[in-house]
C-alpha cells in the first residue's frame, strides 16, 4: 500500500486544521474508506474506539485496585501506547518487554517481572530500569536476583509466585497454577523460599503472586483462587511475616463465540468475585495483570479467498492468511468467528476455512457454515487482538500481515512496517 503526497497532504490538513468541520470529517472518513480497500491482505485492523471504551469500563470498575497490562497479549507499539496513558502498569515476561513498556510509555515503577526463566542479562535490564518488582518463580532464582543486584549494587522487591493447585476449566496448554507446573513455587516451599530471601541482602519480601490460567470463563475458578490466597496469605502472616501486595494474576476470558453482543468483558462481575471472597487488610494492595480481556476483542484479521475446492464430502475456501498470520487455531484449537466483509445475502454453506501453510494444521475452522464464499471475497476474523499479531512468524518466508488502526484518530501501517502515516 503506497500513500502518495496528496493523501498525507489532505489527511493532515484534516486532522491538524480543521478537527471540528463537519464537511472535512466526512471527507476524512470517504478516504479512510478508500485507504483500507487498498490495504493488501491478510492484515489485522483494530477499533482503538473499542479499545479505549474497554480500559473505560476496567478502569471505572477496577477502583481500588492495581491494574499493569500483560504485554505478552499484544505488544503492538501504537496499541500498547494507548494502554500506558491510561495509567496502567506492565507485565513483562522479558527484558525486551521492560525495555518495551518503557518506550511505550509505561512508568518504571509500575513494571512487574515475571517468567521462569529469566536471564542474568534480563535481570540486570529490570535493576538498572528500578522497576516495581520480580515474580520469582523458583528458590535459584532468589539467589541469582540477589547476586545480580549485589554485583549491581542495587535493592529489589520480590514477590513469591505460588501455586494454588487449583485446575481451571481451560484449554491445558494454558492451565499455570496446578502443582505439577513449571510454573511458580508450591505451598509447601514457601517457608524455605522466605529462608532464603532472609539470608539475602538485596532483595526483600514484598508480595505474593498467583495466576491460574487464561482465557477463563467461568468465575468459580477466581472464586476457588479468592479462598485459596487467604489460607496462603493467613499461614504466611501467622509466621509474623507482612505481605504488602497481592498480585492476583489475569486470566479473564473474553466471548469468542459473540463478539459483537460481548465486545467489552464484564469486570464488574469479574472484582465483584475478589471483593465478595478475597479478605485483605488496610495495609494490601490488589493487583491484577489482565491482558486478553483488554485486547482481545478490538482487534480483527482481514484475509482473501483466494480458491473455494470441492473435496469429495466437503469443500473447502483456501484464504490468503495462515497460522503463521494467526497461530490460535493451531496451537490452542482455538475458534473464531469468521464472518464475511460485505454481506451479499447468499445461502449458507459449509466449509473448511484453512490457509496456504505446509502444514495439514493449517486450519482455521472445520465444517463452518458461512454465506455462499467465492474467490475475491474477503472475511473478517475475529476477536484476534489477544495472542493475534504478537504470535505472527514468517514460517514459509510469509511476509508479515500489515495493521490498520481506526478510531477518532486514523492509524494506517503498511505491510513490514516499511511506510508509515501515524497522525497523533
């Protein structure tokens, strides 16, 4: 896609000169219009309005509490900017996350660090950025955060990440909070892992971290997690030990299957679960790091049929994207809904959607009833802004799928990030 000076003339005497004429606004939207059917597929396009009415709704709800984004979902720079002029902190898994965040904007001292495997390098990146805390993750890696930051000459806060044993109802390459996980510490290491941070002169004991899983649904499971940390929280302060902060983890699920009638989750339902069943002190604060629930739903793959093929019992509709555009159907055995981008009131058929991969798991949805699909058309997959363009690989030599950002303000990136029209 090729922006040509009159387009970036017009769009910035728009934007920048005349915001409030009604005549300009239309004019703006006829060639936004024009813009996006030029953009050559598959590429994602995100609704920054639904976003931002999202972090509204979190925001309003999530009163008394700490909310960082998990930047594993989406770290896309213009939506992850977004996010940190909210206010909201970070959750990184990386070095390359922290340093991430920080570009983005996110404050240093608002920054969590978890992971199980965390390098010495990345430690350092996260001391030398003094951000809010390390969820440590293993009884070594107390003692290689503590040596990191003596060789730095530098203090740290540390929270434990437990696991409560609790098996939610999820897909089970995203369960993290059984005991037998590579994921956090068990109850009955707890006191062994304090043992150490007291041994250790540079980091301290601040918090307690959890986090069970995602893409959950079903609010029994944060109800089971509520009780559980207050047995852990109780059997940790009848030891005269204080915890300052409880990081609850995310894991909110969003609705796949109606995206339309459930863009924004309902967070209200969500706190109400930890302000009915979770018992805090005045001297607590609650965290969560939310992520899917977020960005999920604001995002949407664009892709073209490029073949419809008749099989012997079925057909198929072979499009222009990929698990290497969208992994999710692939890896989790995820579902999307897929629904095409002009409505032209055929009878329903049912299809296999599958992409151009080598690979037979190169599939996006099996025996799917859509309108009556022909070469040329385009379909809208949704709800991709979680686990979507942060997963994208070039596995075949795939270029990467470009972006299409609108809202009040328009965003339009080309495919490989080679030209770029960002009017902030």
């Amino acid at each position: 896609m090729v922006f040509n000076s009159y387009h970036v003339k017009f769009l910035t005497y728009c934007y920048y000169f005349d915001k409030c004429n009604i005549f300009f606004h239309l004019a703006l939207t006829i060639l936004y219009i024009s813009l996006k059917r030029k953009m050559k597929t598959p590429y994602y396009s995100y609704n920054l309005n639904l976003l931002e009415r999202t972090l509204q709704d979190l925001i309003f709800e999530a009163k008394n509490y700490k909310i960082h984004y998990a930047i594993k979902a989406n770290n896309d720079i213009q939506i992850n900017k977004i996010i940190a002029k909210f206010g909201l902190g970070a959750d990184c898994v990386s070095g390359n996350e922290i340093l991430h965040a920080l570009k983005c904007g996110f404050s240093n001292n608002k920054i969590v660090f978890a992971g199980i495997g965390k390098s010495d390098e990345e430690i350092e990146i996260a001391l030398n950025n003094n951000i809010a805390c390390f969820n440590v993750e293993s009884l070594q890696e107390l003692k290689v955060i503590n040596y990191v930051a003596k060789r730095l000459n530098k203090k740290t806060s540390v929270a434990l990440r437990i696991n409560p044993n609790i098996n939610v109802d999820t897909h089970q390459y995203i369960k993290t909070g059984i005991n037998e996980n590579k994921f956090g510490i068990s109850f009955n290491q707890i006191l062994k892992a304090i043992e150490i941070i007291d041994s250790c002169h540079f980091i301290s004991l601040t918090g307690l971290h959890f986090h069970i899983g995602s893409q959950i649904t079903n609010l029994r499971n944060f109800e089971y997690l509520a009780k559980k940390v207050n047995f852990i929280l109780n059997y940790i302060e009848e030891k005269g030990i204080k915890i300052k902060h409880i990081n609850l983890g995310g894991g909110l699920g969003i609705d796949y299957d109606s995206p339309y009638e459930n863009s924004i989750p309902n967070f209200k339902k969500y706190f109400n679960v930890f302000k009915k069943h979770l018992t805090t002190k005045p001297y607590h604060t609650v965290h969560f790091e939310l992520g899917r629930s977020i960005v999920g739903q604001c995002g949407d793959l664009i892709t073209t049929v490029l073949y419809i093929k008749k099989g012997i019992s079925k057909k198929f509709a072979i499009v222009d994207a990929g698990m290497t555009d969208l992994i999710r159907p692939a890896l989790y055995q995820a579902k999307h809904l897929v629904v095409k981008c002009k409505t032209e009131f055929n009878e329903i058929e049912k299809y296999d959607i599958v992409g151009p991969i080598c690979e037979s798991s190169d599939k996006f949805i099996s025996n799917y009833s859509i309108e009556k699909l022909k070469r040329g058309d385009q379909l809208k997959i949704k709800s991709v802004g979680a686990y979507g363009q942060v997963m994208v690989s070039e596995y075949n030599l795939r270029t990467k799928p470009g972006v299409f950002y609108h809202g009040e303000k328009l965003h339009f990136e080309t495919r490989n990030s080679t030209k770029k029209l960002i009017l902030n």
